[in-house]
C-alpha cells in the first residue's frame, strides 16, 4: 500500500488589482487547489483591490500594455499607449473586456474568488497595506487573514512553488 502523496504547498504574491491582473492569481490558485495542492495568496499594494467587496468594477489599463489586443471586426487590434491619454478609454476598453469574457463564458473574478474560498484558499491581506491606503476590515470580504510581510516569509519558506503576480 502507497500512502497518498502529500500535498504542494503553494504561495502567491497578487500584487496588481486590475481586471486583466486578477485573472492569473484566481485561476492558478484555484486550478493548483482542485489539484489537492495547499494553496495561500497573499495581497499586497494594489492586489487589496481584490478584496474589496464589489470587485465588479474592475478596470484596465491600456497604458503600458503594448500586448493588449482586442479581437474587434473579425481582427485583433493593438491599442497604443497614447489611447489612454483620451477621456473614457480605459472604461470602454474595461466595458470590452467585461462583455469579452461574458461571452466567452470564462468565469468573472468574484465568481473565481468565490471559488477560491470554496476550495479553502487562504486570502491573506498585507496588514502594512491596508494602513497604508487606510482601508478596513470593514472594506474586504470576510474570510480574510490579516499580516505582515514576515508572516508571508515564513509561509513562503515553506512552500514548494512561489509566485510573484
């Protein structure tokens, strides 16, 4: 008789909170947790946005992301870096976005952080972060852990994958 392989233990630093950037964190973490594998994301600076609790008006950025193509008229366009100086452009390249994954039936990120929960990943919020842009617990959906960068440290050293996101 074999015993069971024991679980990974992965860890991920979710660093940015735009809707484009949202995406990787959830769907790593969620596809490593229905693996069996230990799972903890640890939200610092921008990826707090990713807490809150109506994370339904996530926007993006075309502003240094000279990758970004939107499939538009049967082609994919390129949007230059100089689209975001226009009034409104992030929001209707966000709206695209929004109505892109709707209807390609790819979950949306509270769904995926629903998920997550679901699947007993730890959401661990950087204490130094929420201090610092003076957010609450109040702010953050319930579920979530509250510390410190040495906190991190310690869970991260013991984990066999670690991301930086």
């Amino acid at each position: 008789m074999t015993d069971a392989p024991t679980p990974k233990k992965i860890t991920m630093i979710v660093t940015k909170g735009s809707l484009d950037w949202a995406y990787p964190p959830f769907i790593l973490a969620t596809t490593a947790a229905s693996l069996g594998h230990q799972v903890s994301l640890f939200f610092t600076f921008y990826g707090i946005s990713l807490l809150k609790k109506d994370v339904s008006n996530l926007q993006i950025s075309t502003l240094g992301n000279p990758a970004m193509q939107m499939p538009m008229m049967g082609m994919h366009m390129t949007m230059p870096n100089l689209m975001s100086a226009l009034p409104g452009v992030d929001a209707l390249c966000s709206s695209m976005m929004r109505s892109l994954i709707k209807k390609k039936g790819v979950a949306s990120i509270g769904e995926l952080r629903e998920a997550a929960q679901e699947l007993d990943i730890r959401f661990i919020a950087c204490q130094m972060t929420l201090d610092l842009f003076e957010f609450t617990k109040d702010d953050l959906i319930d579920g979530v852990e509250y510390a410190g960068a040495a906190s991190y440290i310690d869970i991260a050293a013991g984990s066999d994958i670690n991301l930086f996101i």
